[in-house]
C-alpha cells in the first residue's frame, strides 16, 4: 500500500515539475536567452546544407571571403527554387560583404533577399531581425543616418523581446540623431517608445536615454534623476537601475540636486506582456490543475482499495 500510495504522488509531483517547467519555457524561450521563434529554421534546409555553416565561419575568420562567397553562391544556385535555401545564402552573403566593407553591395543583397520572404511566416523572423540589424550598420557607414535611425527604430519596435536589439538599438538613435545635429529629436523620439510601449524593456531603456539626454545635453538634473527615478521604481531588478541609484546619489552628494525626485513608488499597470500573464497565471493555473489531477487520483485509489 506504502509503494502504490508512493507511486501516485511521485506521478503527480513529475506531472508538475513537467507543467512548470513548460510554462517557464513558454514565458522565457529556449535557446541562451533568445526566443526559440527566433532561431535560424536550419532544420527546414536541405539535409546536405543544414551544416555547412560551419565551413562558412572558418572561411570568415581567416578572412577568405572569395571562398565563402563562392560556397555560397554555389549553393544558392544548386537550389534556385528553395526560398530558404536561398534566403539562409542572401543573409550570409550581406554580413559578408558588411566585413569587407562594400556597405552598398551589402545593402542591395539584403534588399534583394527581403522581397523574396513570405509575409507572415514566422520561420523567417531570425532573418529579418539580422537583415535589419546589417543594414543598420551599412547606412551608419555610409552616413545616412536618417535611413539607419529608421531601420533601427524599426528592430526596436517589431522585435522588442529579441535580446541585445533594444538596448543596442535606443543607443544607436540617440547617436545618429546627435550626428546629424538634432539633438532637439530626442525628447519626443524617446517620449513615444515609452508611451506607447509601456511595461516593456522598450520603454525601460527609452527611459535610459531620456535620463541621458537631460544630463549630457541640458545640465538638468532634476529632470535627468526623474527619469532614472522611474525606472527604479518599474525595473527594480535591472542593472540600469543599480545605474540609476548611483547617479542619483552622486548628484545629491555633488549638490546638483537637493533631494531625490519625489516618485510614485508604485506603477500601476496598465497592460500585461503575454510573458508578465504567463509567469503571473498560467504557471500557478497550471500546478493547480496538477494538484487537482492529483487529488482525483489518490481518490481513485483509495475506491480500489
């Protein structure tokens, strides 16, 4: 009786390791911090190509880009009428180009591969974030900054949960638009990432370059320490808030500030992220409907007995 009675709860507990574990899944991604949606699909290539990746990289660190080229091309043309197989050559080929420094060849193969994907197809979503992040890089080296502002602001917006995009990308705003000699932009650039991405590691880190703009740019530091005070509050548990606290204190030591801003302590929340619902709900939801299965099983077995 002690070994069936032992039985049945490990079945239940096992039950519900497995329902957390995958709504902790569900909530984080997968695979080192990126969303498992927006892994390469290099399982959907050709069986004889989903490794040749390895060969490419070599090529590019020694610096033999002729060679990759050609492996590339190459496969692209063995395969004219697989749009992945084509794509996956396309997005190797414009970071190729990027490293030798031919910006515009780059541009134009990214360009050209773009036209090719599926709308809506989310095996594509991998590619898209790294022909935007490219092309990013090869209109900055080209001195259009309105063009890599735009394709920058684009990546911040469609891909917020893409780790490295958000705080790489809101930095890189606030640059070109101190290049091109509008500093003045940056308020209401920044102010709209966070009005209308509220909640979000968007408006976290719009709030970062708010706070930046008001010391660099104005000396106004009451204003700068508001700002930082807001993501104290929000994202408490962030590396820009130990940021955030230092600046504040050191001001208030230097007297550029009297006193630390006065700040709701708590934020309302006006929207939750499917991920915030996950971890909120869905993971408890699911261990009680584990206990619950469990309790109808040890009922069950003691009607036996």
């Amino acid at each position: 009786m002690k070994d069936q009675t032992l039985k049945i709860i490990t079945i239940g507990l096992s039950l519900i390791l497995i329902l957390i574990v995958s709504g902790s899944k569900l909530a984080f991604g997968e695979v080192e911090g990126i969303p498992e949606k927006y892994s390469y699909p290099e399982h959907l290539l050709p069986p004889e190509i989903q490794n040749f990746y390895q060969q490419i990289r070599q090529y590019t660190h020694n610096q033999k880009y002729q060679e990759a080229i050609k492996i590339l091309e190459n496969t692209r043309k063995s395969y004219p009428d697989n749009i992945l197989v084509q794509v996956h050559c396309y997005n190797v080929l414009g970071s190729i180009y990027f490293h030798m420094k031919e910006y515009e060849q780059s541009l134009q193969i990214i360009k050209s591969y773009l036209k090719l994907i599926p709308p809506d197809d989310e095996n594509y979503a991998r590619y898209w974030i790294d022909s935007y992040w490219i092309m990013a890089n090869d209109y900055q080296n080209l001195g259009d900054y309105d063009k890599a502002r735009e394709v920058s602001l684009k990546l911040i917006t469609e891909y917020p949960d893409f780790p490295f995009i958000v705080p790489h990308s809101t930095v890189r705003v606030y640059g070109y638009l101190k290049l091109q000699g509008e500093s003045h932009k940056i308020p209401k650039t920044f102010e709209d990432l966070v009005k209308e991405h509220p909640n979000t590691p968007v408006e976290q880190k719009a709030l970062m370059q708010l706070a930046r703009y008001y010391d660099e740019n104005q000396k106004d530091y009451k204003e700068a320490a508001l700002k930082y005070q807001e993501v104290i509050n929000k994202y408490p548990d962030t590396d820009d808030a130990l940021f955030a606290e230092s600046e504040i204190k050191q001001w208030k030591e230097e007297g550029k500030i009297k006193e630390l801003p006065v700040v709701a302590e708590k934020v309302v929340v006006k929207g939750l992220t499917r991920q915030q619902l996950v971890r909120l709900i869905g993971i408890p939801l699911v261990a009680l409907i584990a206990l619950i299965y469990l309790s109808i099983l040890i009922v069950r077995w003691k009607k036996k007995k």
